[in-house]
C-alpha cells in the first residue's frame, strides 16, 4: 500500500520498534473470547464485546493520569485490573470473583497474533534491528511474544522507566538503549496517537491501518501527511525496509 509519502528507504532505518497490542496482536478478539469462557462459567450474561470495549476505552485516560503524575505509577496488570473492576460496577455484573477477575487480566498475556504478524516480523528482522515498544509489561510482552512465536531482538516496555506512553521518555528510551539515534528508529503503530508522539520525540513513523482494530463499523482512520510510511501490515512492511 503506497500513500505517496514514503520519504526514505530501509537504509535509512536500522530499528524497527512495535507497538504491541493492535499492531502486532489481536487484543479485541482474544479478551471478548475470555470475557464469554469465564462469564459463562461464573453464570453471567452480557455484550462480551460491548464490555471489552469498554475496557480497553479506560486504557488511554488512565495512562495519561500516571504520565501526568496525577496518579503513582503502577503496573499494567494492576491498571488493567482496576479498570475492569470499575467497568463490572458500572455494568452492575457482580458475579465475577476474584479468582475470575484475576484471571480476566491475564487474558492481555495470552493474546493471538495477527496472521501477518511472526512471518513479517521474522522476514523483518534479517535486515534490521526489531523490538518491541509497549505499555505492556516485560513479563506480558514475553509471554505473547513466546506463545504467538513473535521473534524480536529486544523486548522493550515503558516498564523500564516507570511510565507509559505517550510520554516521550519512553520514546528516547528506546532509542538509547538499542543505540540508534532516535531518526534510525522507526515507530510502527496501527494508533496515531503513538506515532504522533514518537514523532514529537525525534522517531520516524510507519502506521498499519488494521481494518480489525477499531470494532465493527468503524475504519481505520487514514494515514496522516506525517506519519513517513503507511504499510497494510508486518510483510508489507518487510518488504518496503528490504535493502
């Protein structure tokens, strides 16, 4: 998929870094089907995905409070697990207990890739540097990046200094600790506003529009005049960054 925009080749890039959920990993369709398994076996009824939804939609302002310093920085399991529970109150669901709702968070750690996603990144890390770059924590990345057979040379996670994205720290810190200057480091991301900050922060940008991302009924928006590449997916950017 050309956009017109392409402002460089793949000697320009020596490292590629990821977001992970939505980019790399099927996150909406993984944590509604976990959502039903152990709904059901709590004997609850409701929109699995209206609730999942409503789940991941607490995740960009709860961030936002740690970066700001509203609120402590803490883990993405324990915010994972504070919004579900107030997503349950607001929903007036109950019935899950701990042991359920414990589990429910470690759902964002067994999450499929997309089909695109271990070839392209295999394919993609013959000729340059490849990492992640998540909000997740280093134990959730590695736990997806083993049961999906995701292969990257790093496994980064805001973790490292105690913040999230989109704060830029987390952008730098990428780029300091794979020793790329931060214009040799390619974001990849399927959500603007990730790549609107690591551009902010120096970072060159590659969007993925996944069709899937977004819920039924609502398309990926389109590819900005800024972002520097727009591929269809990981083997699409494979092949674009080939020498």
């Amino acid at each position: 998929m050309s956009t017109g925009n392409d402002r460089w080749i793949g000697a320009a890039v020596d490292a590629v870094v990821f977001d992970v959920f939505g980019t790399v990993v099927d996150w909406r369709t993984g944590v509604a089907r976990e959502f039903e398994r152990i709904g059901t076996r709590a004997g609850v009824q409701a929109d699995w995905l209206g609730l999942t939804t409503a789940w991941r939609s607490r995740y960009p302002p709860t961030l936002r409070r740690v970066v700001s310093g509203e609120v402590p920085w803490r883990s993405l399991d324990e915010l994972h697990r504070m919004m579900l529970d107030d997503v349950l109150t607001e929903h007036g669901l109950t019935g899950f207990t701990d042991t359920d709702r414990a589990e429910l968070v470690s759902a964002w750690h067994r999450l499929s890739p997309w089909p695109d996603s271990r070839d392209g990144l295999s394919r993609l890390r013959e000729t340059h540097i490849t990492a992640t770059l998540s909000n997740g924590s280093t134990a959730l990345l590695i736990h997806l990046a083993r049961a999906g057979g995701l292969t990257f040379d790093a496994i980064l996670s805001a973790e490292l200094i105690h913040s999230y994205k989109p704060d830029p720290k987390v952008y730098l810190m990428a780029a300091d600790l794979l020793e790329v200057p931060p214009p040799r480091v390619l974001m990849t991301a399927c959500h603007l506003e990730d790549l609107r900050a690591a551009a902010d922060a120096g970072l060159r940008t590659a969007y993925i529009p996944r069709p899937l991302e977004w819920g039924p009924g609502h398309p990926a928006p389109p590819a900005p005049d800024w972002v520097d590449l727009t591929a269809t997916d990981i083997l699409d950017l494979a092949r674009r960054l080939a020498p």
